[in-house]
C-alpha cells in the first residue's frame, strides 16, 4: 500500500488526490515550469485557468505542500470566490490571513482563489487592489476556467497556466492505481468507455469508477455504460417532478444533491434536463418555452455565471410552468 494515500478519505478523487508533482498526470510543460518557480522559492502570482476536473486546485495545493511541508496549514488561505458573497468578505480574510507573517524559511504565505472568474470586473478590481496591498507577504493562485473572464490588469500581474482536458493515457494511469489500490478487476474496454463518458475530466472519471465499484468490484463494460447512462436522468426527473408539482424546496434540495453528492456540473445537468423536458406529461408549447429557457440558462453558465444560481431560476420556471397547468 502507498503511504502516501489518504486513508481516511472515502471519496476517491480525495483519497487520491496527488500530494506531490510526480504524481500529477499530464499538464506537463506546466507541471515542470510550476515545479522549479517552487523548488526556487520563486513564486509570482499565479493564474491557473481550463477546465473542469483536470489538476488546477490539485496543482495549488502540491505548490503549497512543497514549499512549507508539514506548516502549510497555517501558510495557506483558500477562498472561492462563488461563496464568499462578494470581494469584501475575500478582502477580510486575506487582511487577516495577511497579518502575521509566514512561518519557516519561505517569505510568503499563499492564497488559493478558488472560481476567481465568478467575481464581476469591479469585485475584480478590488482584489487587484488587495494583491498590491499585500503582494509583499503573500502570494496569489488563482483558479478559473476561462482567462478571458479576468482583467487584464490582474492577467498582466500573474503568470498564467492554461490546463488542458486530460488525454486518454494519463486518465488511465490515475484509474489503474486506484483499480490496484482498491482491488478492482477492470474489463480492458471500461477504460475507453469511462474516458468517453467523461471527457478528458479525471474527477468525473474517479467518480464514474467509484459509483461503479459500488455496485461491484468487478468493473465492466455494460455496468459502466448503465453508470453513465441512467444516473443523470433519473435524479434529474425527481428534481424535475417536484419543481412541477410546486415543491421549490424540495426541488431545489435534490438538485444540490445532485451536484454535490454525484458531482455532476452546472452544464451537465442543463442537459440533461433539456433531454428530460420531452418526456413530461406538459402541454408541447409549455416544452417549447421550458426549452428556450433551458438555452438562456446553459449560455449563462458558459458565461461563468454561478450553476446553482442559474439553474435554480430554471426550476423557478419549471414551478411556474406546473403553476400554469392548474
Ligand atoms: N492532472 C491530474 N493528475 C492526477 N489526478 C488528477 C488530475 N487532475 C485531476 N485529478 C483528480 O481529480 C480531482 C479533481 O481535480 P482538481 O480539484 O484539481 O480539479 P480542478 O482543475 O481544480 O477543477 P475545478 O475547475 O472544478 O475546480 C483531484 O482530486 C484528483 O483526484
Ligand atoms: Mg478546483
């Protein structure tokens, strides 16, 4: 067994998070100019933008690992930007966090911003405000999934790192361990097919394998595809049938739920609402309008708008519709 693998956790994408650069997969240019600006001590402020699900927080917390070892507690803020209701309560805490000084040889204390892109441009250019005011004794990782979404004055401050969807190889790799390390016997084709099912996305696909091997630890096509094919609609209904039947509460509870629990993304679950909308019992001009609303909603998620929020004003108009029927 590896010493290194966290135990205690029993979700997987944690238990097997990479504490170390060696164990990240792909990325590699950026693994490698990441690692020798932390080897040196020499870190700027940092932009990691890409995707979903492929080694940007990762990334932040081995830099972090690395640089202070067994302090990086007391060295070390994350925030996300999304649940911080706005910049003053970031600007708080990174005052305070900034206050004392870091502990041991490093210089500096690092500051995790988790979804910076979800700040608006003049939240943004207070936290540009607060990188300055603090840039002596801290420095900043942010994280994003579009570049484009940040100033240009915070971009031109930062050293940025574009992450990409994670090729078929490397999420192998992270599978085969986890396979090994939890006894599980995989079918040779279930690597292709969870790959295909999660598109370049390696915590989607740890969760596919772990949602499976709760099933069996014998892993195989047909049970993989049934994963990927049947979870997302049947929860999506149930958010779906109380939403319609006026229930906003419980509505809203099961799609966090759902987005928590099996983390399934904002997107994710607009589509699969959008293919669920044919298969309820409403009048076929209540589908059209639920239809274009489903549309509004998913381009406002690629946008960088916040899923919850946004798919919670979906359910709204799902209530109103069934409101509309009676
Ligand atoms: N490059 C990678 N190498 C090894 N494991 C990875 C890699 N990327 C992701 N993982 C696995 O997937 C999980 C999620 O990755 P991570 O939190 O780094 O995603 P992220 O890029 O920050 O995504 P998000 O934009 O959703 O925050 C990790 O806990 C890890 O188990
Ligand atoms: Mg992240």
């Amino acid at each position: 067994m590896n010493k290194e693998i966290d135990h205690d956790s029993s979700i997987w994408t944690e238990k097997y998070r990479p504490k170390e650069f060696s164990e990240v997969v792909g990325q590699n240019d950026i693994i490698k100019r990441v690692e020798s600006l932390t080897k040196a001590m020499n870190i700027p402020h940092l932009l990691f933008a890409g995707p979903a699900g492929v080694g940007k927080s990762t990334l932040a917390l081995v830099v972090v690992k690395e640089l202070f070892k067994n302090t990086w507690k007391e060295n070390y803020l994350e925030l996300n930007a999304s649940d911080e209701r706005g910049i003053n309560v970031v600007r708080e805490k990174v005052k305070s966090f900034a206050r004392t000084k870091s502990l041991g040889k490093v210089p500096f204390k690092i500051i995790f911003l988790d979804e910076a892109d979800a700040l608006t441009p003049e939240a943004q250019q207070a936290l540009r405000r607060t990188m300055e005011n603090y840039s002596s004794g801290c420095r900043f990782i942010l994280s994003c999934n579009y570049s484009s979404k940040i100033i240009d004055p915070i971009q031109s401050r930062c050293a940025i790192f574009r992450f990409k969807l994670l090729e078929k190889k490397d999420i192998e790799k992270v599978l085969q361990k986890i396979a090994k390390n939890e006894n599980l016997t995989m079918h040779p084709d279930v690597l292709e097919i969870i790959y295909e099912g999660s598109e370049g996305d390696c915590r989607r696909s740890i969760n596919l394998l772990q949602s499976t091997a709760a099933i069996s630890p014998s892993i195989n096509p047909d049970l993989v595809s049934t994963m990927i094919a049947n979870t997302k609609p049947k929860d999506i209904r149930v958010v779906l049938d109380y939403a319609l039947a006026g229930d906003f509460e419980n509505s809203r509870e099961k799609l966090l739920d759902l987005m928590l629990k099996e983390s399934i993304s904002g997107q994710d679950v607009v589509k699969a609402i959008q293919k669920e909308i044919w298969n309820l019992a409403i009048e076929p001009e209540i589908k059209v309008k639920l239809t274009e609303k489903t549309g509004e909603i998913e381009f406002r998620i690629t946008e960088g708008s916040d899923p919850f929020i946004q798919l919670q004003s979906l359910l709204a108009s799902f209530v109103l519709a069934g409101l509309g029927k009676k």
